[in-house]
C-alpha cells in the first residue's frame, strides 16, 4: 500500500507543477505549492492523509481558475 501512496504522491506532484508553472492567478499557484509541499510529505511519511488533504487543495485551486474573457 505504501507504493500506492507513493505513486499517487507523485503524480499529485506532477500535475501540481504543471499547474503552478501554466497559472496565471495567484491563488491557484499557492494552492498548487501547497499541494507540492503536501505530497512530498506523504512520500516521506507513508500516509495517506496528507494526500488527501493535497488533492483537495490541488482541486480546490484548480476549481479557481477562471479565464477572464469568459466574464
């Protein structure tokens, strides 16, 4: 079960990094640095809390995003 947790942390950070780098609104950029931070914590501990809770945020930011031409 740990290298699930592992494999999905690092996919977590994968998407994360592409969403920090593509962002153009600052508040989805910190969500997505916090879900970095929270998937490198389930890599070192092996649990699986903080990578829901890093999903969420992940989630949470992307649900942020908004193109201001659509407005």
């Amino acid at each position: 079960m740990i290298y699930i947790y592992n494999l999905l942390a690092a996919i977590l950070i994968g998407l994360s990094i592409g969403a920090v780098i593509g962002q153009r609104n600052n508040a989805a950029k910190v969500t997505g640095l916090i879900a970095i931070v929270l998937a490198v914590v389930t890599i070192f501990t092996n649990t699986w809390i903080p990578l829901a809770i890093g999903v969420a945020v992940f989630l949470v930011g992307q649900g942020m995003q908004r193109d201001p031409r659509t407005a």
